[in-house]
C-alpha cells in the first residue's frame, strides 16, 4: 500500500519550492503533478523538488517528474532536485536520467 505524499508549496521570487514527504506513487503523482500545474498557471517555470524526506518514486513519479523537466525546459525554466538521497541518485543513474540535483537551497535558488 502506498504512504501518503505529503505536498508543500512555496513561491520564493521567481522559484517554486514543494517540499515532499512520503512515497511518490501513482496517486500521489497525479497531487503532485496538479500542484505543478499550480505554478505553471502562475507563469513559474523553476520548480525546486525537496526530496529529502520522499523514501520512493514510482515508475508515475518519474513520469510527472520528466513532464515537468519539459514544461520547464519550453518556457525557459528548471526542474530543480533538492536534498536527493544517495539511493534515489543511483536509480537516476540507473536508468539514465540526469536531473539538477542541489544540497542547498540557496544554490538551487541562484542557478
């Protein structure tokens, strides 16, 4: 059975900052991808993903996260990784996906 995602949103100047805890699985994707689209409406396109307490992503969380790469990509944004766990970057690397991965908020903010 699938935890909970718990979703925080945080405009900071031109960034938007959600804050993970839980598993992102199918259901939980769909929230997340939802509240992306959020921002988006809002005209933000630097998404920073806090990871740091997310313990799963799904085959449907790498899809949101991928979509989301695009979307930021055709507007001149980023999708920005933040406080990834060591096993989450080998399943990146595993599967070959290169994502802006950052330790610190304020360097996600700046790049």
């Amino acid at each position: 059975m699938e935890n909970e995602l718990q979703i925080q949103a945080k405009t900071i100047g031109k960034n938007e900052l959600i804050t993970l805890t839980g598993t992102i699985g199918s259901a939980s994707a769909e929230n997340l991808d939802r509240q992306i689209q959020k921002a988006f409406n809002r005209r933000i396109f630097n998404i920073i993903l806090d990871l740091e307490q997310v313990n799963l992503i799904t085959s449907a969380g790498l899809r949101v996260m991928l979509k989301t790469v695009k979307e930021c990509q055709g507007n001149n944004g980023k999708l920005k990784l933040l406080n990834v766990s060591k096993t989450l970057q080998e399943v990146f690397n595993i599967i070959g996906i290169t994502f802006n991965i950052f330790t610190d908020l304020s360097a996600a903010l700046e790049n």
